[in-house]
C-alpha cells in the first residue's frame, strides 16, 4: 500500500491509537484521516515516507494527539511540503499551500516525536515552532551535521525534557556555545557516536542531570566545558580521545554521581579532578 487514500480512517470519534507503521506507504491524503478528535497516538513508523506528512495534520487542531511515531522512514527535510503523488491539486491551489505551508502546524499537543532513524539533513530556525509542549525529541541515527544545525533551532521549544541526537553518521563534529543553554528545562542530552572533538564553553543549560558523549573524538579545549552543571548526575566521556584532564574539568558538578573517562588516553588524574563532587559513586 503506497497511499492512504481519502476517507481511510473516517468518522472514528472514539479513536485513540491508530498504527499504520510497516505499511510501504509514500504519501497519505490530506483527508486519509478525518473526525479522529480523540486520536492520543499515532504510529507511521517504518514506511517510505521522504518527507513528514505534514498535510495531513495542517488542516485541523489535533487537540489530544501527545505522541507521534514517525521514525525508520525516509525522511529528509522537515521543512519541506510533501509532494502529491498524483496530479490532483491544481497548480494555483498548490502554489498556496506552499506559501502557507509552516512545519508541524496542528500538532500543538504533541509531547513525543519520534524521528530516529531518517535522512533528516538539518534544523531551521523555525522546525519546531509550532510545538510549544514538545518534552521528547528523539533525532537519533540521521544525518545532520554541526553545520547544518541552526544555532537557534531550539529557541522555540524551551520546554523539551528528552533530546537524543546521537549517531548521526559521524557528521556533529563540534558543538556551540549556547547551542543548548535555550533548553531551560532539559534534562537528559545524547550526543554519542557522532564525530564530536570540541565543545565550546557554556554548551549546556545548568538544568541538565544526564549527558551522554561517548564514542566520539572529545578532547579538553577549554578548561570551562562542563564546570558548575550543579544538577549533573551521570557525565558520560568514555571512548573519547581525551589525553589531559583540566584540573577545574569538573568544578561545580555537586551532584555528580557518575562520570565515564574509560578507553581515553589519560596518563594522569590529577588529584582534585574531583573536589566539588562529593557524591561520585562510580568513576
């Protein structure tokens, strides 16, 4: 099945979860789902997908949609209006979707999208502005890349909690002050298996509890890095390429519990690495 037509999923007030993944499907109708007012989840997973459907949701507030499965497809651009597989909308109608056309428009509920596993190559500044309860953001395994990333393409969605954007074919090779200081509320960050070898002072927003950036080429430019993350628990910099360890590396981390340095090339640890973390457990 390559298209969900109009009318498959009509008049279902009482829909809750509605699983259309693993179904070969390249495009759905703008009206392939209609009256689904209930609709809490939605999976579209593992299809053809090349672009995010967002025709589908534009149209109507889906009031009590919270999350959306749309990984293992082929997404490449979530800035970009779904091309019709068929000639039926004539050019001029077409010419105005195009030009009101804003990216995730409708799903203002959504908490949860699940974008793993695409060909997703960047981030707008405005991808995710139409998400203001956005808490789970998964963009693992794409291929996006520190340059592709605008600076400013979280600004919109402060609330996140959950952000995973490891794996990304080795191509985040840095990352940014501030690149993530806008994300007041996030707590767990994944930057693993990516290409990462510097990471600029002030990266990260001091509400951060777990960060993961193992397997990638890290190595200590700045002593500052993730000095004073007050609510760091877990630190994760096994698999790296560090060599010397600042001796302020870790100033301010009081909460650290956990910290990986294991399969790095580090000859000596210097003795107050660990002063400000009186809670570490496991080193």
């Amino acid at each position: 099945m390559e298209v969900l037509e109009k009318g498959s999923f009509n008049n279902h007030p009482q829909l809750k979860r509605l699983r259309l993944h693993n179904q070969n499907l390249r495009y759905m109708h703008s009206d392939s789902i209609h009256n689904a007012s209930e609709l809490v989840e939605i999976y579209i997973s593992g299809n053809r997908f090349t672009e995010f459907p967002h025709n589908v949701f534009e149209m109507r507030n889906w009031e009590r949609l919270l999350t959306v499965h749309a990984d293992n497809c082929q997404i490449t651009d979530l800035n970009k209006y779904p091309d019709p597989i068929y000639n039926t909308i004539q050019w001029q109608e077409w010419q105005r979707l195009l030009r009101d056309f804003v990216p995730f428009k409708g799903l203002t509920a959504v908490q949860t999208l699940f974008l793993q596993n695409n060909m997703i190559g960047s981030l707008e500044v405005d991808t995710f502005c139409q998400m203001p309860n956005l808490q789970t953001l998964n963009l693992n395994a794409n291929i996006l890349t520190s340059e592709s990333i605008h600076y400013q393409c979280f600004v919109c969605v402060p609330q996140i909690l959950y952000l995973d954007m490891g794996n990304n074919r080795n191509q985040i090779a840095y990352v940014r002050s501030h690149d993530f200081t806008c994300l007041i509320s996030l707590s767990q960050l994944h930057m693993t298996s990516n290409n990462i070898y510097v990471i600029e002072r002030e990266a990260f927003p001091v509400s951060i509890t777990l960060l993961y950036i193992g397997s990638n080429k890290f190595n200590f430019k700045h002593n500052t890095t993730f000095t004073n993350l007050t609510a760091l628990t877990h630190l994760d910099l096994n698999n790296n390429m560090i060599d010397n360890v600042p001796r302020n590396a870790f100033h301010g981390l009081s909460s650290l519990r956990w910290l990986g340095l294991q399969s790095n090339r580090i000859p000596l640890v210097p003795y107050e690495m660990l002063l400000d973390s009186p809670s570490i457990q496991s080193l």
